[in-house]
C-alpha cells in the first residue's frame, strides 16, 4: 500500500463532526468509487495511519483517510456542505 499522506488538521473537522452526530455521507474516493454510509468513528492505527469506520447497506468498511476525496453530508440540517478533503488528488 501506498505510504500514508496525513489528512489537514482543518479538515479533520469535519469527520468528527460527521462522526458525532452520525451524518449519513455520500463519500467521493480518489480511484472514483462513491457510496452512502453512516459516518461511525475515526481510528488511529499503530502504524499512525488514520481511517473512517463507516456503516453503508453491504456492511462496516474502513477507509483510509488520504483516500477521502469529498464528503457531502446527507442528514438534513448538517452543519457542513460538500467537504473537498484531497484537492490534490483531483
């Protein structure tokens, strides 16, 4: 796998934020995959790369975080818009 490229502290944010209040996600990949899940949690492996744990129709995933291209929160009343995560990757 790819070296892990750490995710802004800026945009960190928002994933927790999504994680709080559990916002439904449609979530854009840089290989441009997009699903729908439920944001969970964030982890923190040993190896200090980070991950969302989301919950979508076909199960649990974990995504790597320099992977996250957008998020775009799909609760009503989200607190955030559309959330470029990996401008670089565009």
């Amino acid at each position: 796998m790819d070296e892990y490229l750490p995710l802004n502290c800026d945009l960190y944010g928002y994933l927790e934020i999504a994680c709080l209040h559990r916002y439904r996600l449609r979530i854009e990949l840089v290989d441009g995959e997009c699903l729908e899940a439920e944001a969970l949690t964030t982890q923190t492996t040993v190896d200090k790369e980070e991950f969302l744990l989301v919950r979508a129709v076909a199960g649990e995933r974990r995504l790597r975080l320099d992977r996250l291209l957008a998020i775009t929160p799909l609760t009503p009343g989200a607190s955030f818009a559309r959330v470029l995560l990996n401008a670089s990757r565009c």
